[in-house]
C-alpha cells in the first residue's frame, strides 16, 4: 500500500513536470553453476537455473533546480534478491513481485546538490567491505553493492563542487542513512531508542586532467554496532579505503580499490553470554574495461581477507573472486556471456571451496 501511494504522489508530481524521461531494462539469465567443497568428506553441488529481472525508471525535472527520481524493479529475479528496506506489493505466497530501489529527490543551487528518501548511492571498494560488517566481514567480497543494496540507500547526502578547473575537481560529499531502526515502545522507550544505528559515510572524489584520473578516498562509521545492556557505553564499526580510476584511452579504463574495517564488542563484556570478538576485514579489487570497437569486455579481479582477533589470532580466511564478461550489442538488445568464480580458503582448516558460475544474459533495454 505505501508503494502504491509512493507511486500516485509521483504521478501526480510528473503531471506538472516540464519535463519526464523514462528508461529501463528486462534481463533473462541462463545460469549454470558448480561448487565444490574440499574438507574432511569432499562434495560437489551442480545448479541449473532460468533467471529474468526487470526495471523502470522515470526522471522529473520538475523546476531549474529541483529533479525526482523513482525505480521500479523485481526483487526475484537477477542476483539482486536481498535487498532490505523496500517497500514492496506481496503476492498470495507474501513474495514480493515489485518493489521501490529508488525515490528520490535531488536539488541544487549554485555548487551544492542535496539528495533525500531512497537515493541512489554507487559502490565503492568501502562499501562492499562495509556490506558484511554485520557478519564479521566473513565472505566479504562475495557479491558487489550493487548486487547487495541495488546501489541505493534510505537516507540524506550532500554534495559540494569545491573547485573546478581543466586541471582538477573536488567533490566532497556526506551521507547518513539508517543502518537498523529497532522502532518504537510503550514499555522502554529510551532503551529501544539507544538501538538504533546510523551509517555515515564521508568521500572525497578528486578528479584530474578532466576526469582522466579519479582519485576518492572513503571514510565509512555504523554507529552503535554493540550495546552494553544499560546503554552507558557502546562500540561503533569504522572503515576507510580508496578508489580510483584512470581513463587510459577511449578504448581502456582501468579500475582499482582497497579498503579496511573493523571493531570489537567490548562494551558487552559484562555480559558472560556474549561472546567477545574483535572482527576485522580487507578487500582490494582491481578492473579492466576494454571497449575493442565492437562491444565492451569486464575483466576484475577482488581479493577479500577477515579474521577475529580474540577467537583466533593465527586464523585468516581468505577469498579470490574473479569475473569476466562481454557485452555484444544488437541495436536495444545485448547479448552477454559472463563466467564468474569464487574461491575460499582457511587457513587453520585447510577447509575450500570453490564455485564457477557460468551464464547468458540478454538484456533489452531503452
């Protein structure tokens, strides 16, 4: 119901628009997938899956400084399953078919944007490691933000354009967003309060010779990750990275990113039924995209590290994700192979697995 109203208030908002642009997709997947997992008893998974998903967007310039965004898309379809925080209609099995990615406004005046609602917020290195946090960073690297938050987030940013020249750019942007919202009681209001926990998120894009060179350090914090249990003290999470990307021809740009993170539970220690960890977690990644005049080839390769400090000081899992894939466009449609493999290893344990992921896409989009 809620998505419903969403919907006619921005229909009603386009009504008056000067202007409305609309664009979207529909995917098919062909997936097949194998697993094998080495440890005492060895075993191998197969899977054969038919995937599709689906999106519409709409764009609102609604005055010279004031825009609107709205997103519509399948969360069944693709890999973008998980997404949390969307409103969503249910079918009869209470799946949802459609749900809201984004709903966004955006003003500017003079150097300075504000987005608000649902935003669209781009992946960075930071971001995918900051995506596990909750599960101690383990399997970090896994998936892309995209693929986890479908590049959006609830939540307010600003932006400013400092300085802009030939030679170099600068950005600066902050965002908060709700990272977890226990609600409201009658019963403790104030405790249920202090659950509450908010991400902020500090980046400063620098671009070089006209963008030939971006340069984007991160600063990422969740608060209140853990809680003592009258309130009195409590642990944030905290992670920092770099991006960057050179534009080495119209033919080549190459990508690259590394970021850390970490924190530990000790405002719990008081408790004896919570176990004490100190997690931490590293990614590094690095992508080549080749446009050989027919097409656009995505090559990457990410390398992902988590340990707990306190449970097992000696112990580093570790995690190799690479992909290749290329995009062969028909006039609106494109026809994408895409092999993908994963490959985990402890080191205590002597415990891998490793998955290869082979599929067809094709995309038609407008």
């Amino acid at each position: 119901m809620r998505l419903l109203v969403s919907v006619l208030l921005f229909i009603s908002t386009a009504a008056v628009a000067a202007d409305i642009t609309f664009s979207g997709d529909a995917q098919y997947r062909f997936r097949y997938e194998r697993e094998a997992l080495k440890t005492t008893v060895d075993s191998v998974r197969y899977d054969l899956t038919h995937r599709y998903s689906w999106s519409l967007k709409a764009n609102v310039k609604a005055k010279e400084n004031l825009e609107f965004g709205m997103k519509l898309s399948n969360p069944s379809g693709a890999s973008t399953d998980p997404v949390v925080q969307n409103d969503s209609f249910p079918n009869a099995k209470n799946a949802a078919q459609i749900v809201l990615r984004e709903f966004y406004f955006h003003w500017t005046i003079n150097r300075v944007s504000l987005w608000g609602v649902r935003i669209p917020v781009p992946g960075t290195t930071v971001l995918e490691l900051a995506a596990y946090e909750s599960k101690k960073y383990v399997n970090a690297g896994t998936d892309p933000w995209l693929t986890l938050t479908d590049n959006a987030l609830n939540g307010l940013c600003i932006s400013v354009s400092a300085l802009e020249n030939d030679r170099i750019n600068l950005r600066p942007a902050l965002l908060t967003a709700v990272a977890f919202d226990t609600g409201t009681s009658l019963v403790k209001p104030a405790e249920r309060k202090k659950l509450d926990q908010w991400k902020f998120m500090l980046s400063l894009p620098i671009g070089l010779l006209k963008d030939a060179l971006i340069i984007a350090p991160m600063g990422y914090l969740r608060t209140t990750i853990a809680q003592s249990s009258d309130g009195s003290t409590s642990n944030n999470s905290a992670a920092a990275g770099l991006d960057a990307k050179a534009v080495v021809n119209k033919a080549v740009t190459l990508t690259a990113g590394f970021a850390v993170g970490g924190y530990k539970n000790d405002a719990q220690s008081a408790d004896t039924t919570i176990a004490q960890v100190q997690p931490s977690g590293a990614l590094a990644k690095i992508c080549a995209i080749v446009k050989p005049g027919f097409g656009t080839l995505n090559a990457g390769l990410t390398f992902g590290q988590w340990k707990d400090a306190l449970s097992a000081p000696d112990r580093r899992n570790r995690l190799i994700f690479g992909s290749l894939k290329y995009g062969i466009p028909v006039k609106n449609l494109t026809i994408e192979p895409w092999l993908r493999g994963w490959y985990y290893f402890d080191n205590q344990t002597d415990v891998t697995k490793l998955k290869i992921r082979s599929e067809l896409s094709l995309i038609g989009s407008f």
